[in-house]
C-alpha cells in the first residue's frame, strides 16, 4: 500500500465544518496516514486568522498591556470546533496553558506557533490519529538556521513505526528546547519534511485553490489549469509571483523525488496539480504558465569596447553590491550591460549609486529606466517547440506592447520579457491567448 502525507491550510481548518471535509478526505484513502495542520484561517471575507491574533497577543503582552479581548475571540474559535463536533480533547486546558505563557513572556515564535497546535490536538482527536509535536523533530539551531538533515534523521526515528499521526506545521524548536517558526505559509514546509523522513509516495498539500492555474486570475478570465509542472518550472514560476506554495517546500520532497499534488480541499473530486521531477509529456501547449511582477529598475551602462574590457561587469555589481542591492537580470551586449534590480531599493540612492558606477566603471553612460515590469513565460515544452518565442513576440506586437528586454536562461525553460509596467496586463493577455488553445 502507498504512504500519503497531507497537509491542510488554514482555510481548510477554519472551522468545524472544513474539519469534516478534511475529515472525509483523510478517511476515503487508508494511504493517508501523516496530516500536518495549519493554524485556523479565514472564514469569510474579513475574519481573522487565529496566526494573526496570537501574534498581537504576544505583542500587547510584551508591552504590558492586555489581550484579554483577543485571545477571547481565539479561545471561542477552538472551543467553537471542539463543541460542534463534540470532542474530548478538553482544549480549554490546553489554552489556559497557552495564554499564561503568553503573559509570562512568551516569545512571538511560541505564540504564533500554538495556532497550529491547538488545531494539531483537535485534529488528532477528531481523525483518531496519534499527536506527535513538531517540536520533538524539526530542528533549527542556535542561530535559527533549518537543520534539514538533522530533522530528517531524528524525524524518521520519531515517526518509524507509527500507524497515523498528525503533526502540527509551521514549527520546530531551538538546541535548548524554545520554539522556532519557518516564515509565514511554512507549515507546507513542515508537510515535506515528515512526508521525506517517512518516504511518501506522495506529498498532497490541500488549500483553497484547484491546483495552479496557466496565469494569474485577477489577470486573466478563467486561466486554464496546470495539470503537471517539473519542480524546476514550479521554481521558475513561483520566483516570478505564482505562489500556492511556500517556495522552500519544494526541497525536502524534491531531494526525495516524492512528488507533490495541489488540490482542493473544497473540490476534492478535481484532480488537481501534480508537481513532478521530471516530465516528458508536455501536453499540447508549448508553455507552462505564464507569471509576472512590477516594480523594477533597469541601470544600462554603456562603455564603447567593454566586452574587451577585463573586470568591467564585475566592477558594476560590486558597486552594486557596496550599497546592498542585489540584481535579478543581467542581460549584456558588446557596448551595453544591463541590470534589472527592485525599484525600491533605488528609492532615495539613485544619484548615489550612478555615481558608485561611474566611480568604479568610468563608463561613457549610466542610466536607469524606472516603472519596468517582468514576465516570465514558462514551459518545458518550449524547448522542442519552433517558433515559441516568434510566437510570444507576435502576440506583444499585435497588442502594440514595446518590449524593453529580452533574457533567456540556458535551460531554455524560460523566457524573461522586461516591458513597461503599464502594459503589463495587456502582455500576460497577449501571451496566454497565444497558446492557451494549442
């Protein structure tokens, strides 16, 4: 029989009637013996995320002040779940422990951190499945660095032999024992990393969301679905804004080669995206998906003879470098070296940092091309696809979209386009449509 890992978020576990769905979920499929629950979220438009009150609840505390009334609103949410679906768990206990380690001082880790242990307790109690706490495995060290191979070590031990258990996300502990939270969305971390110590033949991680769509909805109307992306097209995707996932979690499972499936817990009969290492099928469209962002900067330097010049584009960054600005693009020709950075870290320093070049380089020109936008067009299948890139190029074209730069990585996965930021949803358009009907 397979091994499934699934983890839920915090939509997923909002309440007692998202319980019941994952409840379903977990129980329709014996294979589905690890959980790893997030803390409960939104409910509606304009609720509060539980992650969010415990957060301020540390905060008033550490200033002396009181957080009687939101720590109310988060004992009803847990009381809330345990009575609608009549649990045992006794969880009024467990948040009148919380709560005095919240007034004595707790640190914002801790605290944010028992959102996703209070629902851990609930969980297991709900599904019949063991509690085991993150903290006994995941481990970081004093300095707060991941210790990814120390945690699979002690992980495999803690959970070998073990039938079912849920395992609360998003943290771990220090050397000494103290608690340590990943970034916000880690708990998708936490799902890979028991998911690789327990070697899964599947990571499943259940949001919102069916899975990634081919572009941005807010974008694009009804963008289709990906039904299969590789791990270095997912990597691509996600740096350029496509986020479903928490970006670090790819690499516990993909060490492992476990493949990871996006799905939806309210849709659960959608199949959802398979997120594999290696995939030769790459369906009928010569793309992946298309993603994007604004807010970027290009600096141009040009200096007649600079591609005999040795040292020149090293001088460049390291005057970059020198005031703490690190570069997302480098395309260059035989008199020009381009780079793209974020506006904002330009804000205030631009003279300044002109001036850092013109130091170090004494180029014949610096200048800096605000209001930019990128756009990452995606696809492993691009690579045996002629005519791709005439075919994204047309699309701008026709749509009257100046393009500014032109970047193409090695792997020829990717395409990065740099125009100006407000044609960028005219392109993304122009872009999908050229070959969302291949």
């Amino acid at each position: 029989m397979s091994l499934i890992v699934v983890k839920f978020g915090g939509s997923s576990l909002a309440d007692a009637q998202q319980f019941k769905k994952v409840r379903d979920i977990v129980l329709s499929d014996p294979s589905r013996r690890f959980v790893v629950p997030s803390a409960p979220g939104k409910r509606f438009e304009g609720d509060e995320k539980v992650t969010d009150m415990l957060y301020a609840c540390q905060r008033l505390a550490q200033n002396g002040q009181s957080f009687d009334g939101i720590f109310d609103r988060i004992s009803e949410r847990f009381t809330g779940i345990e009575s609608q679906l009549r649990l045992s768990t006794d969880i009024a206990f467990h948040l009148k422990t919380v709560k005095k380690d919240i007034a004595d001082g707790a640190t914002a880790d801790y605290a944010a951190s028992r959102g996703e242990y209070l629902n851990g307790i609930l969980l297991s109690d709900y599904l019949g499945f063991e509690f085991v706490d993150a903290k006994e495995f995941i481990r970081f060290d004093a300095k707060g660095v991941f210790l990814a191979e120390f945690t699979n070590e002690i992980a495999g031990e803690v959970l070998k032999g073990k039938q079912n258990a849920v395992v609360p996300g998003f943290y771990g502990s220090y050397p000494n024992g103290a608690i340590k939270t990943f970034s916000r969305g880690g708990a998708d971390i936490s799902g890979a990393i028991v998911a690789r110590s327990v070697f899964a033949d599947v990571y499943e991680n259940w949001t919102d969301v069916s899975g990634f769509l081919m572009a941005d909805p807010r974008i694009v109307k009804n963008p289709k679905p990906i039904r299969v992306v590789t791990y270095k097209e997912l990597r691509e995707l996600a740096y350029m804004g496509a986020t479903v996932l928490h970006e670090e979690s790819i690499f516990p499972v993909r060490q492992a080669c476990i493949p990871i499936n996006v799905r939806n817990t309210n849709a659960p009969q959608e199949q959802g995206t398979m997120i594999v290492a290696e995939a030769e099928d790459y369906g009928d469209c010569a793309i992946t998906g298309i993603a994007g962002k604004k807010g970027f900067s290009v600096i141009s330097v040009e200096k007649d003879k600079m591609n005999v010049e040795v040292g020149f584009a090293y001088r460049v960054l390291s005057a970059l470098v020198a005031n703490g600005i690190s570069i997302e693009h480098m395309p260059t020709g035989i008199d020009t070296l381009s780079v793209i950075v974020s506006q904002k870290d330009l804000q205030g320093r631009r003279r300044e940092i002109i001036d850092d070049i013109m130091a170090a380089c004494d180029p014949d020109s610096v200048e800096v091309h605000e209001d930019m936008a990128l756009i990452a067009v995606v696809g492993r299948g691009m690579i045996n696809r002629v005519g791709t890139s005439a075919r994204v190029f047309t699309a701008l074209a026709e749509k009257g979209v100046n393009v500014r730069m032109i970047d193409q990585g090695s792997s020829e996965m990717n395409i990065i386009i740099g125009i100006e930021s407000e044609q960028f949803e005219a392109a993304v358009n122009a872009i999908y449509y050229a070959f969302q009907c291949d």
